[in-house]
C-alpha cells in the first residue's frame, strides 16, 4: 500500500502472514529487534513503526479493535532482516527489500 506521502506502507499483521508467522507473540519480537535495530542507527523509531489500532471483525457481527503497526519500507527491511532466517519467506524479503 502507499500513502499520501508516497511512502511504502504495511500492516504487521500483513507481513507477519507474509513472513510465514502464524503468532502475534512472536512476530512481536522481531519487531522488537527491528525497532532496536531502528533505535541504535539514530533513526527515529516512530517515523517507520507507527501504532495503530485495527478493527476486525468477530463472530456474530461483533467487531473488535486489536493491536497493529503501520510499516515503512525501511521498517519491513529491518524486520526480515531480524527474523528467523531459516524460513524461506524471510530470505526472499531480505533480497527484495534490499534491492527495491
């Protein structure tokens, strides 16, 4: 997706999918990496790892607000990077974000 400022913008929760995580829990953590990795480079973390919530919806037309992060291109790059390298997907996002 791109946004109005034409900068690369992904839900976590999409990329977890994409990545091959089946757990919030533990895709957090490597976002957790990422953003400490975001953190030591002197880049402002809130420019490319923005909170938001998101709403889904649930059994019997109820809905629900759960928790996700709006991701810069520079945001996934960190995040394959930290991820489980034995996964496949995760190789593939290395090559593509470092080339894009």
């Amino acid at each position: 997706m791109i946004n109005e400022l034409l900068a690369f913008v992904l839900y976590a929760r999409e990329l977890m999918t994409m990545l091959e995580y089946s757990k919030w829990g533990n895709f957090g953590k490597v976002i957790d990496k990422a953003k400490e990795s975001c953190k030591n480079s002197n880049i402002n973390i809130w420019e490319h790892f923005a909170d938001v919530g998101k709403t889904i919806k649930m059994p019997k037309g109820a809905k629900k607000i759960i928790d996700d992060i709006k991701l810069t291109r520079y945001a996934c790059y960190l995040i394959a990077q930290n991820g489980d390298s034995r996964k496949k997907a995760i190789a593939t996002a290395k090559i593509f974000l470092h080339t894009v």
